[in-house]
C-alpha cells in the first residue's frame, strides 16, 4: 500500500516484484514451513498467487487513481494561476484613465511573462507604411537579449501576409512553422524568438 501511495504502479510493481521472489526462494530453499508438507505447500502457493494477483490488482488501481488524482490538480492549479492572471491584468486595465494606458499595458506584459513562464511578451505596431514593426511595449525574462526597436516586416513574409489578411499567427516552437515560412523561420531563429 505504501509504494502505491508514494511510488506509483512502478513502486507497487517493484515491491510486488521483491514479495514474490523472496516467496518464491523460500519455497525452493525448502524453508521449514513448507518443508512439513508437500500438499500444506501446494494449497499455500496457490492462495499465495491468488492473494498476490488480486493485492496486485487492487495496489495498481489505487496507484492509477492516485497519479490522475495529482495530474488533475496539478491542471487545475495552471487554470486557476492563468483565470488570476486574466483577472488582474484586466482590473489592471479597467482601474487606468486614458492616458496612463502605457502603464498597464507595461505592466500587463511583466506579469504574462512572470507566470507564463515565457521569455518575452511584445506588442509592436507596423509603422513606415507597414514596412516596418515597432516594439511598443516589450517585457523579457532578464536571461535573454531584448528584441530590436524596430524590425522590417519583410524579414517576416509570411506572417506579414497572414497578419495583412487578418489571420492569427500563433506557434510553440519554430518547428510548427510550415515550409513556406522558412524566411520566416530563419529570422525568428536569428532573433532569438
């Protein structure tokens, strides 16, 4: 019970594992309770395997329930860490006059970055006819390089042609690019994005 509790199905295969072999030695080695009968140790060794099977079967439920028990927390403690997150940087927003906008959304980037666990959040606006992005507001974990002031949307083509089209250009790693971005790609790598 203890292995399911703190090791999992790898603990209670384990110490299912050590039981049955120590049972299985002693009952080779002729240790001297099966040593008095052949039939006493043929009746034993069977419910011995019956009441190892269904303890077996019993340990590896409780340990299954046990893991999806902490993976459901655990989704639970991220929903709730991002719904607080959501909350505060729009109280962030509604509690700020007009014209301190650029404090919120300052401060809004800092805590996205802070309990996303990202290395940068940036808001630019495409500036010189589009030719250009301007970083407006830009938070970075403080292990990495910030980004440029301004980027040529061409190094971008495209996600300067999906954005044009009102697309949402979103992606984890640069492997969920497709092939037609590999200029794209190429430039997220050299910027460190």
């Amino acid at each position: 019970l203890w292995a399911a509790v703190r090791f999992g199905s790898a603990g209670v295969s384990a110490s299912l594992l050590a039981t049955t072999l120590c049972m299985t030695l002693a009952a080779t080695r002729d240790v001297e309770w099966f040593a008095g009968s052949p039939e006493a140790a043929q009746t034993f060794s069977v419910q011995f395997f019956m009441v190892m099977m269904v303890t077996a079967m019993s340990l590896m439920f409780l340990a299954a329930v046990i893991r999806e028990r902490e993976r459901a927390e655990t989704a639970l403690k991220e929903r709730l860490a991002f719904e607080r997150l959501l909350s505060e940087v729009s109280a962030g927003f509604a509690g700020q006059p007009g014209g301190d906008i650029a404090e919120a959304i300052q401060g809004s980037l800092d805590r996205i970055v802070e309990c996303l666990d990202v290395e940068q959040a940036t808001l630019a606006q495409a500036s010189d006819h589009g030719r250009t992005f301007e970083l407006k507001y830009a938070s970075h974990d403080q292990r990495i390089d910030p980004l440029p002031g301004q980027i040529r949307t061409s190094e971008f083509p495209w996600g300067r042609d999906k954005i044009r089209l009102g697309e949402v250009v979103c992606f984890s790693s640069l492997e969920e690019l497709p092939g037609e971005a590999r200029t794209d790609r190429e430039n997220y790598g050299r910027y460190g994005i």
